[in-house]
C-alpha cells in the first residue's frame, strides 16, 4: 500500500531531523543522506549550478560532517556520484 509522504530537502544536521521527528511524534519516517564526492560537488555548483562561491573548503567540511553523522547514525546514504 501506497502512503502519502512529505519530503523535506536541506542540508541539516541528522540529530536535528530526528529530534524534530520525535517532538511530533512521526514514527514512521525514513532518513537518507544525498551525497557525492567533493570533486563532483565542486563541478555541480561550478558548472552545472553556476554558483562557484559555495566550492570551497566549509562545504567539503560540512559534506563530510554530514557523511559521518549518517555513517554513525547507521543512516542510508545514496551517493550520486556514479554516473556524473
């Protein structure tokens, strides 16, 4: 059976998104992380998004911040990075 859903997208903290969770009772919902290495991220905002000022080193470092919470959270991960 198919359910109605809600997508949240943002770059935000794995704790943060669970706490949220738990405040409104939401038993049921699902967390995966969207990643892809630095060199892709850095071509995506450069080229593909032209916003070359967000390819610096706080957003390697909060992509990898990201992926380390999830790692230990035990969160899925889908990696976009194939492909590209």
């Amino acid at each position: 059976m198919l359910r109605a859903g809600t997508l949240f997208e943002g770059q935000m903290r794995i704790a943060f998104i669970r706490e949220a969770l738990a405040c409104c009772s939401l038993d049921e919902a699902r967390i995966i992380l969207i990643d892809c290495n630095d060199e892709v991220r850095e071509t995506r905002l450069r080229q593909e998004r032209a916003q070359p000022e967000l390819a610096h080193r706080r957003m390697r470092n909060w992509a990898s911040y990201l992926r380390e919470e999830a790692r230990a959270a035990d969160i899925e991960v889908l990696d976009t990075t194939i492909g590209h």
